[in-house]
C-alpha cells in the first residue's frame, strides 16, 4: 500500500497521530508589535563543523535573525561558536548587537524563553531526543538529518512535533536546489515514461580508527555526549578531531549511526520519494547485503553494499556504491528515457566526503527532455530557493516548510529499513509502511528500536 500526504493526514485525522495543530502561542520575537524588525531569535545546539561551516551561516546571514545562544558539550566548541557569532554580526554591522549565551546542556538553552527557534546540529544519536525536548518546549526546528537513529525514534519525533504544532526542517537540502526540484518534476509529469527503476548511488566510508582508550579532554562532558548509547571508553577517533572542521569519527561507528545509508542516503532516498510521490510511505520489499568495517574502531558498512527496494506503485529503487562508472547522484529510468541529478559543484562544507565534481547536475538520455519545461496545467513541487530561508518563512508564516517532520521521517525510515536489510542479508524482508513493522519477522522487527542507556533515554 502507498500512502500519500493526503492518506496520511486522513489518518491523522483518524487515530490523532502526527496531526499538526496549530500553536496557541507564537512567539513574542516574531509577531510582537514592539519587537525590533520582528526578530527570530536562535538557539545553536552543536557547535561542530556541519554548524559552523553550513546551519549557522544559513541563518545569520538573514537580517531579521539574529543567533542568541550556542550549546555544545564541549567548552573550547561553544567558546569558539560565541566568538564565531557576535564576530560575524560586528563585522556586518558595524558592531555585534548580541550577546551570545552559552550552554553546556540544551535543556537549559530550551528553557530560554527569548530562544524562539533552534538549530540542532550534534551527533545523529541525540537528534531525535533534543528535536522532542525542543518540540515539547515550543521551539521551531531545523534539524541535521538524519531524523533519528531508529526507526521506532523517528515515529516519536514526528508524533511529538505534530502535537506540538512547531514548524520542522530536517537538513536535506537538495530539495532547495533547483535542479533536484525540476528532476523530480520532470519524472512526475511523465518525460521519462513510465517510472521503473530509480538508482541511488551513494559513498562508503573507510575501515580504521584508532580505538585505544585516552584521556578524556578538559571541558568535555564525554558521559553525556554518549547518551543513550553504551559506555564506551573514551578515544579521539570516536568522538571528533581537534581540526573543528575534518570529519568526525563517530559517523563511522554504529554506535552513533547507520553510516553513509542514512549520511547521504537521507538526501538521496528523499528526492527518490518525492519523484515516486511516496513522501508518507516507504517500500513494501527490501533486501540488501553489504560488507561491514572490522578490525579498527571503525564498523560501519564500507563501499561494498548494494540494497533493492520495491513499492507498492511496482518501481524499483536501489542503492548502490558511487563509482566513476556511476558517479554520486540519482538516476531515473521510464520506459521513454532516463535523467540522471546530482549536486554538481555544490559541497556542503569543505571536508564532503563526495568532492565537487566537474559534471553537469542535471542530465538526460535526450536533452529535450531538459528543455521541455512543465507546463502551466502540469504538476509543479514545492518550490524552495534556500533551505535555511524556507524554514524562517515557514517559522514566520506558521505555513509548512519544503521538508516537514513526517517527510523527513519517511525519508530516514527507508534508509534504516535498507540498513536492516544489510544486516539480514540471507533473506527479502516485507515492510508494512502503514503499520511500520515487518511482516513476520521478530527478529527484523526488533532492529526498529535500540535500547537506552538511563538516564538519557526516552
């Protein structure tokens, strides 16, 4: 079965789960009378490299935005992002007219009453907790994907922001860039044909790290940095390096996350639901096999992997390893045709795993297909210039945003079904995407949840 967004918000309507209500209290900072230019305040929660070089900036930059609070577990991080704030808003303006407020725990930076919205940017395990604290305290969301850990935190975090009525982004911004937008049109309106095979090809990560224990760093709360998560002695390869803007190790290990399936995979797998019209479904067949990371610290799936999924509409989507054969992107076969997008010479920030490459961002098997354009009667998609500035709009017109909570849902949901599958590669798993459980198989089923280590679980 496919559920579209009209399915979903039937159901909604029906059971009350993820049905959005709208805020009875909206921030004084965005529509108070007396508030200078009618403000959005900020709250930065996670410091690291994705915030510094990519939310933040994506922000800032916005006059009527200012970022007023920073948190971050480690106090060199949250020292450093005040600087990095109240620096930027004095050489734009002449001078900071902020004080930034810092915080070691985010709890306190949402018990903020100034704070109207907030950017959360840390580690994948705290995503889905901290996004439901800050629901739960009436902040607007942008959050890094990917949405949760688990598929069973996913349903939380959607539930708990569509109760709470809070606008929600989730970080995929390919959906703001323009030729990302009109692929998926294209493919919709018909250009290629019928829609059979959708292949999304992502990168691996590498096997290694250093896993000796060392000391703990001075200003660091390692113990809360874990979380829910196991204790685990402390290592730097584990963590994230001195160098603020390299690549962290904590995305190379299971404990913290799924990998490049759900790193890049919640970009890619989003634009192949949106060109699908699956945006509120997910798969109805999934099956994988991958080669996992041993011997270092480092264990999650490398490049070797290849998954297949098939919905309920009869198309095929699999994921596969990038390779100069099959470059990073998503290609998309009909029966007429095919087109083939990617980010081009778009890096998120400078250590991307994927460099810009010198290829052409949109292609197709004949280039009227690109230049047949959609017509005024056509179906034409949510049209976003920039993924930051839509979520303020949104912020402010209390409107949804490109990327809602059950969308970004959905698209990290598909992502940790084909890390399942990866798993239990002996056999073809059948999902239920209404129910959002595996068909007669306890022992996949019991992968859609983790357990938590108290007191941070939830």
């Amino acid at each position: 079965m496919t559920m579209t967004r009209k399915d979903f918000l039937k159901r909604s309507l029906a059971t009350g789960v993820g049905l959005f209500v709208a805020p009875t209290i909206v921030p004084a900072s965005v529509f108070g009378a007396n508030a200078p230019s009618n403000r959005i305040n900020i709250g930065a929660i996670g410091t690291g490299r994705i915030s510094r070089t990519h939310d933040m900036p994506g922000v800032w930059k916005y006059d009527n935005v200012r970022i007023i609070a920073a948190c971050d577990l480690d106090a060199k991080r949250v020292v450093a992002a005040k600087g990095a704030i109240e620096g930027y808003y004095a050489k734009k303006y002449g001078k900071s007219d902020v004080d930034v407020k810092t915080y070691e725990h985010y709890e306190e930076l949402l018990a903020n009453k100034d704070v109207d919205a907030v950017l959360i940017s840390t580690p994948d395990h705290w995503h889905a907790k901290i996004g439901i604290d800050a629901a739960n305290a009436g902040k607007d969301i942008y959050m890094q994907k990917p949405t949760s850990l688990t598929v069973e935190e996913g349903r939380k975090l959607s539930n708990a922001v569509h109760a709470s009525g809070r606008i929600f982004q989730i970080g995929s911004q390919q959906r703001s860039m323009e030729q990302f937008r009109y692929a998926c049109e294209l493919v919709r309106n018909g250009r290629i044909g019928q829609l059979q095979e959708i292949e999304v090809r992502l990168p691996g990560d590498p096997a290694g790290g250093n896993a000796e224990e060392m000391p703990i760093p001075e200003g660091f709360n390692y113990e809360k940095w874990l979380g829910q998560t196991p204790y685990v002695p402390y290592t730097r390869d584990r963590v994230h390096p001195e160098d603020i803007n390299a690549r962290p190790g904590w995305l190379r290990c299971e404990q913290f996350g799924a990998g490049m399936i759900t790193g890049w995979g919640h970009h890619h797998f989003d634009i192949a639901h949106w060109a699908m019209d699956t945006e509120y479904s997910g798969p109805v067949e999934v099956s994988g096999r991958a080669t996992f990371a041993t011997g270092g610290l480092w264990d999650v799936h490398m490049s070797d992997f290849q998954t297949e999924m098939r919905y309920a509409n009869g198309v095929i989507v699999r994921g596969m390893t990038d390779s100069k054969e099959k470059p990073n992107g998503v290609l998309f076969k009909g029966t007429e045709g095919w087109i083939f997008v990617c980010r081009g010479n778009y890096v998120a920030s400078a250590s991307d795993p994927v460099k810009a490459a010198n290829q052409r961002s949109l292609q197709a098997s004949d280039p009227k297909i690109l230049t047949s354009g959609i017509g005024e009667n056509e179906i034409h998609l949510y049209n976003s210039k920039d993924h930051h500035g839509n979520w303020l709009e949104a912020i402010r017109t209390r409107q949804a945003p490109i990327t809602p909570v059950e969308v970004a849902h959905r698209s990290c949901s598909v992502c940790l079904l084909q890390h399942i599958a990866m798993k239990l590669s002996d056999r073809k798993l059948y999902w239920d995407p209404v129910t959002e459980r595996f068909k007669n198989d306890d022992q996949a089923n019991a992968m859609l949840s983790r357990h938590m280590r108290p007191p941070y679980n939830f």
